[in-house]
C-alpha cells in the first residue's frame, strides 16, 4: 500500500512537473509570435515567468522528499523481511 502511494506521489509530481514546462513553453511561444508587447504586457510576463520558476523549484525540492521517503520505505521493508 506505502509503495502504490509513493509510485502515485512520483508519477503525480512528474505529469505537474510536465505541466509547468509546457506552460512555460506556451509564454515563449507567447513572447515569440505575439509581436509588439506593451510595457504592462511585459511586467505581467515577468511576474509569471517568476512565479512558473518557483513553482519548479518548489516541484525539484518535493521530488528529492519523495525520493527520500522512497528510501526510508525500502529500508524499512527490507528491515521486516529480515
């Protein structure tokens, strides 16, 4: 039961991470055939593209806590099994 969670924790962080990027790759598609941009336009891209940015950071530090809880998991069950 512990291992099917953390398999759906693992391939749940990994489609959100994929999500990011490609929201990331919709601003440059964005950036690149948009054209003229205001300057508003521009602050307002900014802003997002900081907050895309942190939202990565954030998914790397929860996949290495995943992987560590993976670990432990392990450890444990091979603790049990003897």
């Amino acid at each position: 039961m512990k291992i099917m969670l953390t398999i759906f924790a693992v391939f749940g962080s990994i489609v959100l991470a994929m999500g990011v990027i490609a929201g990331a790759a919709v601003i440059v598609i964005r950036l690149i055939f948009g054209g003229g941009i205001s300057r508003d336009e521009q602050k307002l891209q900014a802003e997002e593209a900081g907050m895309i940015q942190e939202i990565y950071r954030g998914l790397a530090k929860m996949e290495e806590r995943i992987e560590v809880l993976e670990t432990i998991l392990l450890e444990r069950e091979r603790k049990e099994r003897g």
